[in-house]
C-alpha cells in the first residue's frame, strides 16, 4: 500500500500488507511499528468521526503504547477486541512519572552530560504517556522552571523540524538517581522469556496488571542483546523499585535478574504459567508463584499479589 495516513493517528505511515495474510503493518514515525487487522484498520482507517467520543479519546494513549512498545522491541498486534484495552493501561499514568519519563527521554538521547539533546513534540509525546504536543510543552517548561533543563536554541532547519533543544543539568541528573539503598518509586522490571507465544502474556497480562496497580512496566528485549545480561538490564534492575519475574519457558537469564534483584533488596513477584510450575529450579519452586492459566487470568491475579505485596 505505500505511504498513508497512520489509522492511529494520522501521520504519513508505511503500511504494507504481508502476502495472504489479514493483518497489516505499520511504521509510523509517532507510533511506532505495529500490526492492526484488517477488520480495525478499517474501522480508524474509514473516518475517525463514526467511533463514539470515548473510542476517540483513546487513540493518543493507543499511540503510546504501540510506540513504547516499539522501544522495548515489542511489536503490538492490534485488532478490534484488543485495542481499546491497550491503550487505557495508559490513561491513568500520574504526572510525576510522565514529568520523569520525559527527564528520562532526554538524558538518553545525551551521550554524555551536557550533550545538547533534541526532541520533537510533536512525535515522541506517545513515549510519555501525554494526551497531545501541549501537554508534551507543559511538562517540557516544567522541567526547564524547576532547572531540570536549559533549553538551547537549535539551528533554523532544526527548529523548522519542530525539534527541541535542552542540556540535562547537574540537578537533572542528581533527579534521576535512584534513592539511596532502593530503586525509583512506581518503577517495575519486567523479567520473562520474550517468545512469540508470550506477547499476549505480556501486553495483556503482566504489562496491564503492572499498569492497573500504577506502576510503570519496563521491559528490555534480550534479543536487542545477543542473549546476554548487558549493562542495561543491570542499571534497569537497579533502578526498579520492584520486578515481576514470569519463569515460563524456564529461561535462564530471569533466574539471573531474579537473583540480581534479590540481592540488592528488592522485592520480585514471582509467575509462571500453571503447565510449567513443575519445571522450574528447585531453589526457587519454593516462592510463591502467582499461577496463571491464560492472559486475563495473568493479569488479575497478578495485580492482586502487587497490591497486597507492593506499597503504592
């Protein structure tokens, strides 16, 4: 199909249909990549004006979790029963942690401290929970108020781009360090085999519970990383305050981080599928593990055990 409006959120997009297959795919530069059914896409394709006013306010936070999605190496596939459940798992997201999350976003596009970073409004503010480009600005002068950041002037082809430039300061980076002897409040790890076969688990399960007791889920792709514990995921675990750890399909590497985490003294919620409950290590087969038959399951009992487990 080429180049067409994103359904999401209108932006030109690549969308291409794989051969005989119902589904298509997009790229889109505030999306991210995803895949929609053919039955969705032509239901936001088709004119936006024939969803309901509650359907509508949905699809900003549709983008922030298919874009953030696409940053953690996950690709979402979209269709009518699923949609609107992906995208309220962002509507409750309070506005300290989307104020961090865009302290966060800066300080990753700075190489080194005082590295001149840039921005655009106008398509990264998916990647912070933001409603729209205004919110993105309030938060970005927020940060610029309480000297977070100093904004620089960037280039006129730059500025013409819409992009934004700002040094992360001394007090900016002081702010994202975690707390002395504890991870960031509100911050989860997620450890767990990344299969095919758990996406759903994931989006639907792991990702909504931790979303529903209003905490913020990370989760890093081993694959980006060759299977091996990189620095990354270390630095994630430290600053997590808690991490849910899913031993389905037994890999080795969420033992790992399991322990990491044990060891520095944070709290790990244990899951795992009830067909291989029997199977993991006989060190850990004596946490209480949270057992989950199916995605909707996952997701319930698991938020039960955050709220009981995790203060808030």
């Amino acid at each position: 199909m080429g180049a067409k409006p994103c359904p999401i959120c209108k932006l030109n997009a690549s969308i291409e249909q794989p051969y005989n297959v119902l589904a298509y795919e997009i790229e889109c530069e505030r999306c991210g990549r995803f895949g929609i059914s053919d039955i969705l896409l032509l239901v936001l394709g088709q004119g936006q004006g024939d969803l309901s006013p509650a359907d509508r306010s949905l699809l900003p936070y549709l983008s922030a979790h298919t874009k953030q999605a696409t940053t953690q190496g996950v690709i979402v596939m979209l269709d009518t029963d699923n949609w609107r459940e992906y995208a309220r798992t962002h509507t409750r997201t309070p506005v300290s942690q989307k104020v961090r999350k865009l302290l966060e976003l800066l300080a990753d596009r700075s190489t080194y401290p005082g590295e001149v970073a840039k921005i655009s409004a106008e398509v990264d503010y998916p990647l912070l929970d933001a409603k729209s480009v205004e919110e993105f600005k309030y938060f970005f002068e927020h940060l610029g108020e309480f000297e977070y950041i100093e904004e620089v002037q960037l280039s006129h082809p730059e500025a013409a781009k819409g992009l934004l430039g700002c040094v992360v300061t001394v007090e900016g980076w002081k702010r994202l360090e975690p707390p002395a002897g504890g991870g960031i409040p509100g911050r989860c790890f997620i450890a767990m085999s990344f299969d095919a076969s758990l996406n759903e688990a994931y989006q639907l399960g792991i990702h909504a519970a931790v979303r529903d007791c209003g905490f913020d889920p990370i989760r890093i792709d081993l694959e980006q990383h060759n299977e091996k514990i990189c620095d990354k995921i270390l630095a994630e675990i430290r600053m997590a305050q808690f991490i849910v750890a899913d031993f389905t399909r037994q890999r080795a590497g969420v033992y790992f981080e399991a322990g990491f985490a044990m060891g520095l003294g944070r709290p790990v919620v244990w899951t795992c599928h009830e067909d291989e409950l029997e199977k993991t290590h006989f060190d850990t087969r004596q946490y209480n593990h949270v057992k989950w038959s199916n995605p909707q399951d996952l997701r319930v009992k698991l938020a039960d055990r955050i709220r009981a487990t995790i203060s808030g």
